[in-house]
C-alpha cells in the first residue's frame, strides 16, 4: 500500500480509520490484497530485495497491521503481531535473559497467570505476585526480588484494579527493571503505556482492537528496538506463532472503527454502571469511571475520553443468584471474551475454576453497541427473575 499521501502529523484516529493509508500502487484499490504466499522470489544474487523470504517471518499484510500498532501507541519502537495474546505476552516472558524475575498483579487474566506460576519455572522464569494499589508491597518486591520485568494489567481484569502506569514505571526502571503492560482493556483509545513510561505494551487483539469475535491475536508493541524486542522478535521466527495474512487482514478492518466503538462502548459502560450502583439486587459495581471506586482517581489522570467497557457486578445472594442472573438474560450473550460489538457476560468465578481469587456473585460485563437502554432493561429482568424464584 502507498500511503505517501497522508501528512506525517496526521493523527492516529486518522491513520487508524484508512487502515494505515494508501491505496494499491498497481489497482488503485483502497483496501491492500491479501497475500497468502508462503515463500517469496530470491533475487539473481541470491538476496530478497522485497524484503519478505517465508511468511512464517513476515506477511506484507502483518506489518500494514503493525504499523497501524504502532501508530496508535505513539511509538517508533518495533509492533509484533501473534496468533494469540498468550503467544505474545509467552514470547515476551522468554525473550527475557534467563533465570528471569518478573512481578505480576495478584489479580490479572486468569490463564496468563497461570502460566506464570505452573509453566514460568519449568522455564527458568519465577513470579511474584503482588497488590499493585499497596506502594509499599511493590517497593518491597521490588528490593527483595529484583525482578527482570514487572508486568502489570490495567484496568485489571476481572476486578478492574487500576495501576499508575507512571508511579509503577519510575519505580521499575529505578530498580533495573522493565515494565510491561497489559492494555486490552484501556486500548490505545483511552491510554498509551509507552507515553508513560512501560517499555512495552501487550494487546490481546482479540477483542477491541479488532472488535468483531472473528480474530485470535496478540501483539507486542515497544518503545524501542532493543534487545528485548530483538529477541522476542526471533523468538517469532523461531516458533512461528505469528499472525496468518487473512487475520491480519481482518484486524486492519477492526481497527479503522477502534476509536468510534471504544468511545461508544466505554460510554454505554459508564451508564450501565451508574445505574446498577446502589441497586437493591447488586452487592457492587466494580467500574474505575464511578468516582468512589478505588483508583478512580488514577484512571482519570492516566486514562483519556472514558474509562473503558468493562465493569463487573456482585449480585446479592452469592454464586447460585450470579449463575441465574446470567441465565435469564436475553440480550447479553453468556460467552467468554471481551470488547466485540456483542454484549458479553459470565459468571467469572465459574471460569477460572478452583483458585480462583475472584469473587463467586461476580458477573463480569462487556459492553457492546446495543442501545443502552435494552441492555439496563435485561439485566433488570433477569436480577427481578432470580428474586422470583
């Protein structure tokens, strides 16, 4: 694609809704061609003047999407796609020098978190975790343990915990470390990790960032081309988990809408969570855009635009009221997974299954593109439901 005709100040908004720019040089066509080959013409001397030798290193496709990446975390540092965000933030984990440290949140996604405490010391890697809001416990860590990466999730998931990106960055970077974060949930919408201060971002780009419930993605995006992002780059190569051409094709769609759906979903979150707060049914709302939630503060100076949309509930009569609010809802659809224009909800607790550190009467929320008004209505039903049984 030849995107020679944007202004190099245009914004990523801009960038991002034109799918990087440009059009076909040969067919004029606005949207590029998907190139499916898996190998590429060797030159008469023997190189690859075009760049590309084997798809499982690079797709023409793959890096139109990282380039996208790129733009919207405002950096210049090197974007890698991967067929999944546990692939990428893996790769990541083992691009670090070993034996590696790393200190987590003691609440972030469930399955990576696993990984960290049941696969990361088969590897070489050992993990803290601790309680990001509590200074003194990360200062704590970070001179007892002095970990290689410190890795934190924001708004974390499924509680919705805040992390200041800045406060947690200076600290790292002060006792050698790096900082990861993961920002599927805030998207380069409504936060930028590596403005910041993080080193580098992850994406599970299966949910906002391409929107649609039709892709399987990850991503790593870096502030600089270092040795970090040199090495989870072979990694890449050497592993091959990176992005088929067709889905990253479907995420470059996703992304030219990021910012019109992130914008209307993290408002119809905030809606749905004013409305639910002090409900005779709700126990609480777990949202960081209601002011008196824990790390509100926080997420207003670090998040722009909204709060994101994803907020949880704890119903009133524990696990078997959380089970059949879920049940009786028409417009919601009980699924895993997050940030389609689907609105999505589970019984969170249920999932993870034993261990888990979640709450059993909570029901975790992602908004969609609904009217608001139809989805307060469902729930109200199925909350009125369960009281009736």
């Amino acid at each position: 694609m030849d995107n020679s005709h944007l202004p190099p100040d245009a914004s990523a908004e801009t960038f991002a809704a034109q799918g990087g720019g440009g059009h076909d040089p040969e067919t004029g066509a606005v949207l590029p061609a998907v190139q499916f080959a898996t190998t590429y013409l060797r030159d008469p001397d023997n190189a690859y003047s075009s760049g590309y030798s084997y798809r499982r290193d690079d797709n023409p496709n793959v890096r139109q999407a990282e380039a996208v990446l790129r733009r919207l975390e405002g950096t210049d540092g090197p974007a890698l796609l991967y067929s999944s965000g546990m692939s990428a933030a893996i790769s990541l984990f083992l691009a670090l020098p070993l034996p590696a440290r790393i200190l987590a949140p003691e609440v972030m996604y469930w399955g990576l978190r696993q990984w960290l405490k049941l696969d990361g010391p088969r590897h070489g890697i050992t993990t803290t975790f601790v309680d990001f809001a509590d200074p003194d416990a990360v200062a704590a860590a970070l001179t007892q343990d002095r970990p290689n990466l410190v890795w934190i999730e924001t708004p974390g998931n499924p509680m919705w915990n805040i992390t200041d990106i800045r406060s947690v960055a200076a600290q790292a970077h002060a006792a050698g470390a790096l900082l990861a974060c993961d920002s599927t949930v805030a998207t380069p919408v409504h936060t930028r990790p590596l403005v910041l201060g993080a080193d580098v971002v992850m994406h599970s780009v299966s949910k906002y960032l391409n929107g649609h419930s039709d892709v399987i993605a990850g991503a790593l995006v870096f502030a600089e081309d270092g040795p970090l992002a040199q090495e989870a780059a072979r990694n890449r190569r050497a592993m091959g988990p990176n992005l088929s051409p067709m889905e990253a094709m479907l995420l470059l769609r996703g992304m030219r809408t990021l910012h019109l759906r992130v914008r209307h979903q993290s408002a119809a979150a905030l809606i749905v969570a004013q409305h639910f707060e002090g409900h005779a049914r709700v126990e609480e709302v777990l949202y960081p855009g209601l002011p008196g939630r824990a790390g509100h503060n926080v997420a207003a100076s670090q998040m722009t635009g909204g709060f994101g949309g994803m907020l949880s509930i704890r119903v009133k009569g524990g696990a078997a009221a959380a089970i059949s609010v879920a049940a009786h809802t028409k417009v919601w659809t009980r699924a895993t997974s997050l940030g389609g224009v689907e609105s999505l909800l589970e019984h969170r607790a249920s999932i993870e299954g034993e261990g888990t550190p979640v709450p059993d009467d909570l029901l975790r929320l992602s908004v969609g593109l609904e009217d608001v008004d139809d989805l307060i209505a469902d729930l109200e039903q199925a909350l009125d439901a369960f009281a009736h049984v």
